[in-house]
C-alpha cells in the first residue's frame, strides 16, 4: 500500500472524502484508496467541509498527509493563512516545522524542498 | 521606516498589550537597549507590532519572521536598499559579509530600532547575527515573541541573554478586555458563548477568533445560528483546549 493511502485511510473520513473531492490523488492512489476504504469513503462523501473546519482538521491530524496536500495544491489562498494561524496553535515539532515551512513557502507561490539542517 | 509621527489608525482597539509594547518600543529606543516582549500565542502581538510600526515617531523596521527565514533573509533586509538586489554572481557580487559591514556602517551613520516579531522562530546562527549587530553598532531592538523565545535564549543564547536589558511578559488579557476585543472584532455572542471561551481559552483573541470562525462554520453547514453547540462541536478541531469541556 502506499504511504500516501495509509495515511490518508488513518485520518479522519470527512477529511479523506475532502480530499478526494479536491482532486488530491493520482489515479492509482485513488483507486487504492477506495479499494481499501470504499464503505467509509462512500459513507462520508456526502459530507462537506468548510474552508476552515477542512484546515482545521488538517492541521490537527498528520503533518505529513498536510505537506503532501500543500504541495499538491490542494489547499489555497485564504485556506494556506488559515493553516498557518492553526498550526500555531498546536504544539511543536521537526514534522509540524517542516509543514509549516511548506506553506510559508506556498504563500510565497514557492515549492520544493523545505528542509532546514540548523 | 517612518521618520514622522503618523495618526493612530482607527482600526485597532488599544488594549494593554498594545500599550505595553508600545511603550518598551519607546524605551529601547530612547534607552539603546535591547528588550523582549514575550506572550503567549494569540495574545495580539503581531497586531501590536503592526500598530507600533505605524504610530511610533522615530526611525524604525520591522522583521516578521518565518519558519523559514535565514541569516541571508536578515542580511538582505537590512543591508540592502529598498528596491536593490542582492548580486550573488558576475562582476559586482556581495558576499554576506559585505552586505554586513554596510548595514553596521548604515546603522552607525543613521541608527533605528530594530523590531523583530516572531523572533521565538529565529534559528540558532540568526541570533548570532542579531547579536553581532548589537556589539557592532548597539543596534536598539525590540524582540517579540511567545514563550519559546525565552526558553531559547536562556539555553543556546548565553551570550545574548545577557545582553538584554528588560525581558517583558506579558499576561493574557482579563475577562473584561478580552470580550471588548472580540466585540471590536465583530463577534457577538451570548454570556454563555462567551463563558465556555472564556474557560476552553482565556485571554487569547486569536484563539477565541480561530474557534468562533469554526463554530460558524458548523453552524452555516447545518443551517443554523451560532449557538453553544457550535462552539462545543468546534473544539474538537482543537486537541488543546478538548480537556476543559
């Protein structure tokens, strides 16, 4: 299974449906993904997010699955200050740096790699 | 920068973190001395130190610093001319050091104070630059942040620590204050709305806003008024504050 998918399968399913909804996956990662989740998927696509509570959800879950949906262009405009605000509010670490970076750099109409050594 | 004194903007409620921050902006710079101002987040800093840049009445710049900024980010924004480029290559390239030594000259020749907001997110080697600029040219400064930034200057910045005349903490608004914030800020709520924000997150504007906009939302998703079930609902967005409810 890829990475992407059991990440995506962990989170919460409203969260999973929204992303799917916004078009985050390639096509094989989509069918994965609905392979393997299809009852709690289908269930949970008829539920929207807001703006808001889809970043909210976001920067509370896994900052790993958050960089990957920064990076793919999933989260823009306003949603990337909002990320930003919340992510302040949860506590620190490397991973949760390193999204926060990513979407610095996405405000800044920037991607690639974010990594800092110091 | 701003050499003259500017009208107070209309749009900022004077609470007393903004007064508080004013003030020691005005004492640095009267003083040459280096200050932190700490609270936690959400407090209203940035909106302090974005209304002290435009109301303070002597020579001053902000940084507003990012996860992501360098020592190359401070050397470029206070080294370089607004509008000129920092040449890295051909015939006229600047080496850091370069760029240093005019900023130090620039400073002795014409001095500012210096506010850093955000500077809990600074990395170790910027620090020593900030450090650096203090020694070369008593550069007054104004460092802003939350309670990280303390704890980082009392373990890996000895020497900087010491250097800090005034290390300022801020306490969180009181209950009065914080409601007048958020009303300032267009938010109307009921006294048992208000009483659950205040318990889940005290005097923090920012954190109160980033609840009552996901209350909202729950709310215009289901169709209805923000009511108390909205904000129980938003919690769940926010693990830190889930254990008081």
């Amino acid at each position: 299974m890829r990475e992407i998918v059991r990440r995506t399968i962990c989170a919460p399913s409203e969260l999973t449906a929204e992303l799917l909804r916004r078009g985050m996956f390639q096509p094989e990662e989509k069918a994965e993904l609905l392979r393997s989740d299809a009852e709690r998927s289908r269930e949970s696509l008829s539920r929207r997010l807001r703006p808001i509570q889809f970043v909210a959800l976001l920067a509370r879950g896994d900052a790993q699955l958050a960089t990957r949906a920064v990076l793919r262009d999933v989260v823009r405009g306003p949603e990337l200050h909002w990320l930003d605000r919340f992510l302040r509010f949860q506590k620190q670490n490397s991973k949760r740096d390193e999204l926060i970076r990513t979407v610095e750099r996405a405000m800044e109409g920037r991607k690639g790699n974010v990594r800092r050594n110091s | 920068m701003s050499a003259e004194t500017v009208e107070a903007p209309g749009n900022v409620l004077i609470n007393p973190v903004i007064k508080n921050l004013t003030a020691l902006a005005a004492r640095a710079w009267a003083k040459r001395w280096m200050i932190t101002f700490t609270a936690p987040t959400g407090i209203g800093k940035t909106t302090a130190v974005d209304y002290a840049a435009r109301i303070l009445p002597f020579d001053h710049r902000v940084i507003q610093c990012k996860q992501i900024t360098t020592r190359y980010t401070l050397l470029r924004d206070l080294g370089l001319a607004p509008g000129e480029k920092w040449t890295n290559h051909g015939r006229n390239w600047m080496r850091a050091s370069d760029l240093y030594d005019r900023a130090v000259e620039r400073i002795r020749e014409r001095p500012y104070l210096l506010m850093v907001d955000e500077a809990d997110r600074l990395s170790m080697d910027c620090f020593e630059i900030v450090r650096d600029f203090w020694d070369d040219a008593r550069l007054p400064m104004l460092l802003v942040g939350n309670e990280v930034l303390t704890e980082k200057l009392n373990r890996q910045h000895e020497r900087l620590f010491r250097r800090i005349r005034v290390r300022f903490d801020q306490r969180p608004l009181r209950e009065a204050d914080q409601r007048k914030v958020l009303e300032f800020m267009g938010y109307q709520m009921t006294d048992e709305e208000f009483a659950l924000l205040w318990k889940l997150v005290g005097g923090s504007p920012g954190f109160a806003e980033a609840l009552l906009e996901n209350a909202n939302e729950i709310a215009a998703s289901k169709g209805v008024k923000r009511g108390i079930e909205a904000l129980e609902g938003a919690v769940r967005y926010f693990p830190t504050c889930r254990k008081v409810v």
